[in-house]
C-alpha cells in the first residue's frame, strides 16, 4: 500500500476524476462525499484551514481510498469529554483552550454523512494505515471526526484501533437520521407507514390545501434555476430568525455551488409550493444512489399557515419518490416531529474523538 498526503487545494482538484470512481464502490456512497461536495465544502470554508488530505494506492498505483482531512487550530472545552464544536461557525469559549484538530472534509454543520472513503474490503487496512501515520506525523492533537453513519466499518474499526495506539477514544450518537423505507405505491404507503391518525391527518391537510387555494407545485428546471434558488433563499430567511442567521453571505455561497453542481450532475431538486400563484413553501432536495435526500427548506407562514404548505408540499415529494423508485426518503439529521409524521424511523450518525 503505497500511502501520500496531500496539502495543497490543487491536489484536491486534481483528484476529481479518481475520487469520482472509486466513491460508489465505497462502504458509504452518499452526495456529500461526492467530489463536487468535498470541494464545494472547502472552497467556502477552507480558510485558515490546512489540507491533510491522505491517499493510498496499490502497487500498480491504483487508488484504493481517500481519507479527506484538514487540520485547524479549535477553541475546545478541556473538561468535556466531547466537547461541543461548530467548524462552520467556530463557539466562542471565554475559557476554551486552543488545540490542533483533525476533522473531515464537509464540516460538523452542512454535511449530514461523512466517512473515509474505502471500500469494505480495504477498509481496515485503510483505517490502519491512517493511523500509523498520524503516529509519525507532528502538530496535531485531537481527530474529530462527525457525522459518521452508524452502519460505517470506520465506527468500529477506527476507535479500536486507535485504542492500540494508546490514544484516548470516545464514541457518541451524534444525531439522527430519520429515514421512510418506500413502498412500491403511494396507498401501500399510506396503508403501511402511517397508523391511521397520521394517514387521517395527511389526507386531511393535502385535499383542505387544493379545495381552498389554487395549489401548484413544480420541480424547478435548468432554465429557471437562478430564479428557484431566490425563492429558496427568500422563503428560508422567512422562516424563522435562525434560519435567517445561519445564512451568511458564505453560507448562501456555499448553497448556490452545490446546487449549480448538483444540477450539472442531475442530482438535483428543488421544489417549490405555490398557493395563488405564490410560492409558500421550497425544498432544496438531491436524488442519489436510488434515494431522496430532503436537506434543506424554507416556508412563508404569514398568510397560509393553516394550509400548511410545508406538509403538503412534503406529501407532493413523497409521492413523486415513489413514482420515481426512490428506495428511500431520507430527512437527514434532527429529530423533529413532522419527520415521524410522515412515518419515518431512526437512523444513526456517530462522532468519534480521539485525543492523541
């Protein structure tokens, strides 16, 4: 196994082609370990960040995985255990003390699977390898590692093996990922998803929409992407005061290269609501690997809120994925309500800190 770091952007950009063929033969395959993510993720956020990207090949120089790293100096809470970080939008810490941290390519806020890409079959070896390096490599402290799906090889294997090291490990449930398994029609979905005091609730507040207001909802196009992407930002802002704070002007950089990415890629869908002609609801969405990621939203409630337009318009894509032969309809991490409504049950993502 023939091993290299990587510490400079271009060599990030130079991967694109490599990195995009091994990636679906990984043990976790998902849009935010695409190489359009990871660099979209690191041109916003790369700034004072340093590279430590490591690839191993075999003999022949095939590449065989890629573990996406930086390194940065983060404020961290030395009596915690795992101490609460935001990569995005660094915590002020009146008391914190500053440490040099290894995280993953994708951040702990934008990002809601990451991984070492590898397959399974080279995963071990992979994890081992990481490990013996960063034993021989200075200036870093702490690995921090987020959002790691609880099915990954890298859970397991990674702690365990860092634990020889002699290093300090701990694991945690980071957050959840609701998920619906799809049937094959929309009434076997609602027969076998949602109990009847859900399915009673669904149906009740699609057909009030369409019997009171002119309800229309659309796939936003190519050719009208610019536009869809400004109803998306409005109606997020609109949301609610946190929403409106978390979309900085970088933020709203980020969003918009993922998108025109994901568009080139036809991995994306953007769905917008509209009652009387006016838009009341956006769903920023990705269709990947078979499945339906539901990753971001925005809604206007000052004049529809009892028509409750992100319900329905949650009802429209639900029903569309499984026209389409979605797997699965993913709402990614946090556990709010409306997502159990909708029939769909726990999965889990893990953070794994070692301190060397």
């Amino acid at each position: 196994m023939l091993l290299q770091w990587h510490e400079e952007s271009g060599d990030l950009e130079a991967l694109q082609a490599e990195w995009s063929a091994l990636l679906p033969r990984c043990a976790t395959n998902t849009v935010f370990l695409t190489w359009e993510w990871q660099r979209a993720w690191w041109a916003a956020f790369g700034a004072e960040k340093h590279l430590r990207l490591l690839t191993t090949r075999d003999d022949d120089g095939n590449l065989q995985a890629i573990v996406p790293l930086f390194v940065q100096q983060t404020l961290l809470d030395p009596r915690a255990a795992l101490p609460d970080i935001n990569i995005e939008n660094p915590l002020s810490l009146d008391q914190g003390e500053s440490y040099q941290t290894l995280h993953l390519i994708g951040g702990s806020e934008v990002s809601d699977y990451l991984d070492i890409l590898a397959p399974a079959d080279v995963h071990a070896h992979t994890c081992a390898a990481l490990l013996d390096a960063l034993a021989e490599m200075e200036g870093w402290q702490i690995m921090d590692l987020h959002s790691l799906p609880a099915a990954s090889p890298t859970v397991q294997i990674l702690p365990e093996q860092a634990r020889v090291h002699g290093w300090e490990v701990e694991v945690a449930r980071e957050d959840v990922c609701p998920i619906i398994d799809l049937p094959a029609t929309w009434d076997e979905y609602l027969a076998q998803r949602l109990d009847g005091k859900k399915r009673h609730e669904l149906r009740r507040k699609m057909r009030k929409a369409e019997r009171e207001t002119d309800v229309n909802w659309y796939w936003v196009d190519t050719a009208e992407l610019e536009r869809g992407l400004q109803v998306f930002f409005e109606l997020h802002r609109a949301s609610h005061p946190d929403k409106e704070d978390f979309m900085t002007p970088r933020m709203e950089g980020f969003f918009r290269d993922i998108v025109h990415a994901a568009q080139e890629r036809g991995w994306l869908r953007l769905a917008v609501l509209r009652y009387h002609a006016e838009a009341v609801a956006s769903y920023l969405c990705f269709d990947y690997g078979g499945d339906r990621l539901i990753y971001n939203s925005g809604f206007d409630l000052s004049t529809y809120a009892s028509l409750s337009p992100g319900v329905v318009l949650l009802g429209y894509m639900i029903h569309d994925a499984i026209q389409n032969g979605c797997g699965q309809f993913d709402f990614l991490q946090g556990d709010e309500r409306y997502k159990y409504d909708f029939g769909a049950t726990d999965t889990e993502v893990m953070r794994v800190f070692i301190r060397r």
